[in-house]
C-alpha cells in the first residue's frame, strides 16, 4: 500500500510516494477502484504491473534507495510511472543493466566441448555440466546456460527428435537459457545446403514445433560461430549484471507475495468460459453480468461480441429480449 497525489498520472508525468506499511484504523480511507492484477514481474530495480482491462492497463513502481548525506537510515523512495509517463520520459532509451557496471563472471565449459567457444576477461573452468554446453555460475550456482548447435549438429539431433525434446525440457525449466545455433534460419530451408538430408518442409514444422513445445526458451539462429560467441559471452554478462543487481525490499517482497495470475485466469478468460458455459441455453447479457458484479457491461459485451465474431455464439432478438446461444 502507497500514498500517492493521483489514482493515474499523464503523460510525461511521475508521481512520488510514500510507503503504507500500516494504516491507522482511525483514519477513513475510501477505495477509487479496484482492478485484478494480470501479470506482475520485477525489471530491474522496477515493479512492472499490466491491470486486467482494456486501456490504462500498463504501469511501474520505481524503487530507489536513497542514501543519507551524513548519519541515518536509508531512505526509500518510490515513484509511480504509467506506460505514457514512461515513454515520454528522458531516460527511456536507457537499458536497464548499464554495460559500465562490469561484474566479473565464471564460466563452466562442458567437457566434452571439443572447441569450445572464448569468453575473455572471465574465469573458465572445464566440467560435465548437467544441461547444456556452458553454464554462468555464482557462488557455485548456476545462473544461465546455453546450448550450443552448429547446423550439422542441429539435423542430426533433429534425427532424434523425442531426445531432442527432453534435452531442451531440461534447459526450459532454468532461470536463464538459450539455444544458440550457428546458422541462419535460411540454411535450414535450403535444399542445396540440405543436400537431401531432410526436406525443407520437413525442417520448416520441426524448428516451428521446437519452440512451440518450449515457448520459454528462446532459439537464436546467429548466423555462424563468431556471432554466436558473442551473443553467448553478451548474454551471460547482462545474466552476471542482473544478479548483482540489489535485491530492493519492495520489489522483492510484493512478487514473492503476490504470485502473478496467470493468463487463462484474466477476466476476459473468465468471462468467455462462463459464457460458453451458460451457452447450452440461451441466456441474457444481464444472467452473465451477475457472475462478475466487479466487471462493467460494455466489456461484459465486447466479449460477448468476440464470441460471436469466432462463430462460438449466436445472437438472437433485440434490446433486452437479445439472448445469447451456441450455433445450430
């Protein structure tokens, strides 16, 4: 809970805050609004907040501490920012991890690289890891890994695709990872490169399929050997950055308090699925409404109308006698 100036700044704007760890039972406080939480996530020194309705949905509570000019406790400074106060602010083209904050980082290269890729200025050391090719570790944990692919590699396991899945399961479940191929995604169309090894089709649906079994990991076609070094080495070095990053109290608090919701359970979801449930009758605007006395009408209606655009419902009558059903 903050104290804020304003439920919803404007543009080019920013609110200051003060924190309410608790309120005084005494004092009134009346509720503006009330919004379900669609996601919420940490960026940064950052708590970024999308609210489950169509417009005004996107916004960020700034953390900063600020410290003491002479004796004293630190301070904490919050700052409230809406998606159009963010864009027009100065800073933002800033990236968040700035690339001056250097942070040493360590290495794990899988031992049975034969010719393993280069990472200057860090410490490397050769093991058997448990995932992947090479792991940036801390303190002895893992904090991100990559698997590497050349393009003959890639067919070959491509030969055995259900190993395929499961090695790529098992990098997916990590905080941090990426399969980085040393190829352009062009090459695996090409028949001539294919050289009757695979049809291009063929390859076209599996490298589809491979990220839509595995939406969290994300599949880099670098282009070659040196590209993909150096996205490596770049990616473990944003990694190192973030978790030197300050572990800010309210940030850290409000995201392991507050698990975010996930995305069938947004209201538009849960609106459709009442709808459809309802639809073996026919049934009125106002007999859904009843379920979701929080949701206002029109979006209890754009719903409504995108099911019937998709053909899962049909409406019948006019005014108030219009009742929704499924098709014949």
């Amino acid at each position: 809970m903050v104290r804020a100036q304003s439920a919803w700044p404007g543009p080019g704007q920013q609110i200051f805050c003060l924190r309410e760890r608790v309120s005084d039972p005494a004092e009134h406080l009346e509720q503006l609004e009330r919004v379900p939480v669609a996601h919420l996530s940490r960026v940064g020194r950052k708590l970024a907040i999308v609210l489950d309705r169509p417009l005004r949905k996107r916004c960020e509570f700034l953390s900063i501490l600020k410290q003491p000019t002479g004796e004293g406790p630190t301070v904490e400074q919050l700052f409230f920012r809406t998606e159009s106060g963010i864009r027009a602010h100065r800073s933002r083209a800033r990236v968040e991890l700035l690339p001056s904050q250097a942070v040493p980082m360590t290495v794990a290269i899988d031992s049975a690289e034969r010719y393993p890729w280069r990472f200057p200025g860090a410490t490397t050391l050769r093991r058997k890891l448990a995932a992947g090719d090479y792991a940036l570790l801390k303190e002895g944990r893992t904090e991100a890994v990559v698997e590497r692919k050349t393009f003959d590699n890639l067919l070959g396991d491509i030969g055995a695709i259900q190993a395929l899945h499961h090695a790529l399961a098992d990098l997916a479940h990590l905080p941090a990872a990426a399969l980085v191929v040393e190829a352009q995604y062009a090459d695996f169309l090409d028949a001539a490169r294919l050289a009757g090894r695979w049809p291009a089709g063929h390859l076209a649906r599996v490298l589809a399929e491979l990220q839509a079994m595995h939406p969290t990991l994300p599949i880099v076609f670098a282009g070659n050997r040196k590209l993909a070094n150096a996205w490596c080495l770049r990616f473990f070095a944003a990694c190192a950055q973030r978790a030197a990053a300050p572990q800010l109290e309210l940030v850290r608090e409000i995201v392991a308090a507050y698990a975010a919701a996930p995305t069938d359970a947004s209201v538009d979801n849960q609106l459709r699925a009442a709808a459809l449930a309802r639809a073996e009758s026919a049934f009125a605007l106002a007999e859904l409404a009843t379920e979701f006395p929080e949701v206002k009408r029109p979006r209890v209606r754009r719903v409504l109308a995108q099911l019937e655009a998709e053909r899962l419902l049909v409406r019948t009558g006019r005014g108030r006698g219009t009742r929704w059903m499924r098709p014949a």
